[in-house]
C-alpha cells in the first residue's frame, strides 16, 4: 500500500471513529433527555388521574340514588395503580430516594384502602397528600420547570383546603387557603414567574379569591364550585 493510499486509509479510519463517538454521545444525552422527559409525562399522567378521580367525586358524578358508587372510584383509582410500578422504577432514576417511593407506594395502597373501606374522608385527605408529593419529585431534578412546580405546589394547597371543607373542617380549610394565598404572593415576587405567567396572574387570583372566600362562608356546595372552577381553569 503506498503512502498515499495509508493516508487515505487512515483518515477513512479516523472518520468512522469520529462518527461513532459523536452518536454515541447523542445517544447517552438522548437517553437521559428521554428518561427525564419520561418522568415528567408520567408525573403529569399521576396529576390528572388525580383530579380526574376527585373531580368526578366532589360533581357527584360517583353518585347514585344518593349513594357512591365505589366500585366505580375503584375502578378510577387503580389506573393510577396499574403504572405505579413502571413509575416508581422510572422515577428511581431521576434522584428520587427509595424511602420517597415506598411512601408513594404506601400512600396509593391507602388511597385504595380507604375507597375498599368506602371512607370518604380518608379518601380525600390521602389523595390530597399524594398529589402533595408530586410536585417535590418534579423540583428534585436538575433544572426542572420552576414555574410548573409552584402551579402545582399551589393547587395542591387548594385540594387540600377542599379536602378539609369536605370534612367540615373549616378551621384547618380557612389556615389552609391562607397558605396558598401565601403561595400565591410568592410566585407573584418571583422574577420568573412574572414573565412567563403574567397573562394568568389575573384569573389565578380571581379563581382563588372566589374560593377563599367560600371557604370563609362555610358552604360546602359553593366551596366544592369554587374548587372544581378554580382546579379546571388554573391551567399548568
């Protein structure tokens, strides 16, 4: 082979170990981009099996001749069950500790425990406290949406003031829309929040103003319109 030939040889060589390096990257950056991705698609699918099951419980949609049909909650609630495990496994890989996963899993089984034990108000308070949760598992990752994770943490503050309206527990509801009042004024402080939700801020504090104040009203019914309005129209 002479000189010429070598060199062409050569540099064909090093081309093609260029081009497997450079996937090789691309492939290990879409690999983490995907499972983060992955993540925040499954936490959204938690978010809104949630509010799908107490949506549909606090219209009475679950009703019938004034009775709740549980089977039907039940039926509603497992398919939050049914993909635990592969979000759990999911989830194991984005910094989020086994003690956390085994509380989520613990806390899913009393969802579930409480519909079997047809007790509307466990049902609500370990929802309300799943729901809770998930919004911490979003700011655990490196660089995640801010803005989302105080959405959340603010509507999870507002499920869990209808949670003890339902209960009848005004005190702990009114202490309650106070600290997602609290919240509220946070975002509105933040820089961040400012530029990307200033169209909404509007409408956010409209919505949890009717709700407060239906709260400090002690109606049950006008407090479970304003929760459904307020949760149905915050948006993400």
């Amino acid at each position: 082979m002479n000189r010429e030939k070598l060199n062409k040889f050569l540099k064909y060589i090093l081309f093609i170990i260029f081009c497997l390096f450079c996937m090789t990257g691309c492939s290990l950056n879409n690999e983490d981009k995907t499972i983060q991705d992955k993540t925040n698609e499954e936490i959204k699918y938690l978010e809104e099996e949630i509010f799908t099951v107490v949506n549909k419980y606090t219209k009475g949609e679950y009703q019938s001749e004034d009775k709740i049909k549980w089977q039907d909650v039940n039926d509603d609630a497992q398919k939050i069950n049914d993909v635990l495990d592969t979000i759990m496994l999911d989830l194991s890989e984005v910094n989020i500790s086994n003690e956390e996963l085994i509380t989520l899993r613990n806390e899913i089984n009393n969802i579930l425990i409480a519909i079997s034990n047809e007790d509307e108000k466990v049902f609500l308070d370990k929802i309300s406290y799943v729901y809770s949760l998930l919004p911490t598992y979003l700011e655990k990752y490196e660089g995640n949406d801010k803005n989302k994770v105080n959405i959340m943490k603010l509507k999870s503050l507002v499920l869990s003031s209808f949670s003890f309206c339902n209960s009848l527990e005004w005190e702990d509801a009114k202490s309650t829309v106070i600290s997602a009042e609290n919240k509220y004024k946070e975002m509105m402080d933040d820089v961040d929040f400012m530029k990307e939700h200033s169209y909404n801020l509007n409408k956010i504090y409209i919505l949890l103003e009717e709700f407060k104040n239906a709260v400090n009203l002690e109606e049950l019914e006008l407090s479970k319109q304003k929760y459904i309005s307020f949760i149905e129209k915050i948006g993400d």
